[in-house]
C-alpha cells in the first residue's frame, strides 16, 4: 500500500500556505496515526518529527517553551505544542508516547549538573509515566529514551540487552530512568503492558549519535578539519555508535512492531574503538593526523568525573534489534561516517 491509499496530503503543510490537493476521488484516506514526543528539538527528536511528517503522520510536541520549539520546527498543521502544564491534552489519543528529553551529558560534572543530568531524564519521564497512567485514552507503545551508560564501562566485555547494570553514577541515572518508564504500566517492571494495564514500554538504550548537526562529530570534525585531531586517552575504549537515520528508524520499529518491550541497544552491529573511530574520520575528512593521542590526565581536569564520557567505553550490540531482523543502513563505521559528516 503506497502513501498514497492511507494519507492525506494536507498533514505536512506548512500553516498559511498553499491549501493542499485533498483526498483524490476512488482513493481511501485513513486517519493519519498521531505521536508525542518530547525532546523534540534535539539531534534525535528534530530529524523523528520531520520522518514522522514526511509519512503524514500528526506530531504533539511536549515542551517546555513553546516559542523556542515552534522557531526550531516550523509552523505546519501537523504539528502541535503543548507546554508542561498541558503535557496531559498532548498524550490522549495518540499511538505512542516518544521520550528523548535531557539535559546534556558531555560537559564537567559538578553536583549541580549532575542533579539537572538526573533530574532532567527521571523526573520527565516520571511525570510521562504518571499522565500516561491517568489518560482515558492510552497509547499503545510508550518508548522512553536510556543510554548504553546503563552496563557501566569495560575495554574488554560486550555488553547486550540481557547484561547487567553497572554501578557508576550513569548507570544508576539509567536504571531511575528506566524504571520510571515501566511505571507507566502497572502489569510488568520490563514492558509488556497491554490492555487497561497501560501502553508497551521500549526503554531505549542510546549509544554515540552520528551527524554533524550535534554530539560527538560536532566536536571531533572541526578538530580533524584543522588537522589537530587526534584519539583520547588510550584510543582502546570502544566506542558503540550509531547512526542518526538509523536510530530514528528504530524509534519507529520499537513502536510498529509489538515483539520489542523493555530495552533495546540503540547501537549499531559494529562498535569501534576510539583509535579505529579517529583513524576512519581521518580518511573520511581527507585529514591526516599528526599528533599524538590526548593523554587522560588534561581530559580529566577538563571535565573531572564527566571524563568517563571519553576515557572509558563500553562495547554494546543491539542483540534484540538484530534478532528481530532490524535493518541496519550504516552497519559499518566508514558508510556512517561518510553520510554523517555531509549530511
């Protein structure tokens, strides 16, 4: 079935503008399928808005300034923002509930910060799991966002879906975050919510996203660019990315197909380490690399105990996505970062 027999065309756009062709005579046109998401102005949540409406689906942005979400996103009809108070109107109805709100991760990591880090994902994601419960109109799937900071950091395990967590500050951030997501629903502690009990809960566990409009290549390419990138710390810590495209087509796997619940690596099958990781941007920038790897010692007065951000790793693969047949685009790391440097 094409596009065309299940969409209208009107959905996508942009309000004040040319009215659209309407529903063509002899062609059925179902109701277009409405989403929530939050972090909707971020890396991941601006590139699944504007997929969603590429497919005519309607996107309720759940936000904290309304102003700032519509200037980033556009003014299109099918596009609605709802602020925190009205997060409860922004739920009701909709197929799913799209979680990717937090703060920043990648900065020095004082008590303060480290509250807004912890705050910012467990305490939204709990106020979610609260108004998603108390909805007469339920969504069916509820994926809420994590990271691979869940395992802890290794330079030799592999870490998949059935590992156990770690015990530093991100991990114990990702187990709060995760279980304020399956609160949402009242029949299982790992997703399998169905019926009045409340939605399918997909906790998703998010590694390095690839792009250059944010994350790790907004950092390393301009360094690279002017030839003084080079690894950091040892360059033996894994590195388990993934590609931006390929995980706003997860998101959407995670909520079509019902077999996902619980967590899920975002990640894609090949995690690299960092040597692997600066030698390939190298070759993919046309830029040699003269200098030596950045020893740990100026990383660690930089960023403090946010440095095991950079200085320690953790080799995750998306079993579960993998054995669910997902499709991968970017498997391997010189495709990815071929696209995501351009792109």
């Amino acid at each position: 079935m094409s596009m065309f027999d299940r969409r209208s065309f009107s959905l996508g756009q942009r309000k004040g503008g040319r009215k659209g062709l309407g529903p063509l005579r002899g062609v059925v046109v179902v109701r277009a399928d409405k989403y929530a998401v939050t972090g909707a102005t971020g890396l991941v949540g601006r590139q699944l808005v504007k997929h969603l409406m590429s497919r005519g689906d309607e996107v309720n942005v759940l936000t904290r300034d309304k102003d700032k979400a519509k200037s980033q996103l556009g003014s299109f009809n099918a596009l609605s923002f709802y602020s925190k108070t009205d997060w409860g109107s922004g739920i009701e109805g909709t197929k799913a509930v799209i979680n990717l709100a937090g703060e920043p991760i990648s900065t020095r990591w004082s008590e303060g910060i480290k509250k807004e880090i912890r705050d910012s994902r467990v305490n939204t994601t709990q106020y979610l799991a609260d108004l998603i419960r108390s909805s007469k109109t339920k969504p069916e799937v509820f994926v809420s966002g994590s990271a691979i900071g869940f395992y802890g950091t290794s330079e030799d395990k592999t870490f998949t879906e059935e590992s156990a967590s770690g015990n530093d500050f991100l991990a114990d951030v990702c187990k709060s975050w995760e279980s304020a997501a399956y609160s949402s629903s009242s029949s299982s502690s790992s997703g399998g919510g169905d019926g009045d009990d409340g939605p399918r809960v997909v906790c998703l566990r998010t590694g390095l996203v690839l792009s250059k409009e944010g994350g790790i290549l907004e950092k390393m390419v301009p360094l690279f660019q002017f030839f003084v990138g080079s690894p950091l710390g040892s360059g033996n810590q894994y590195m388990s990315w993934i590609h931006r495209d390929d995980l706003v087509a997860l998101v959407v796997e995670c909520i079509e197909n019902s077999a996902y619940a619980g967590p899920v690596n975002g990640t894609a099958p090949q995690p690299v380490t960092m040597n692997a990781f600066s030698d390939t941007l190298a070759l993919v920038l046309r830029r040699p690399m003269f200098l030596p790897p950045v020893p740990d010692l100026p990383i660690q007065i930089l960023l403090g105990e946010g440095a095991i951000l950079v200085l320690e790793g953790q080799k995750v693969i998306p079993k579960k996505a993998m054995d669910l047949g997902f499709k991968f685009k970017y498997e391997g790391i010189k495709k990815a970062l071929e696209h995501a440097v351009r792109y």
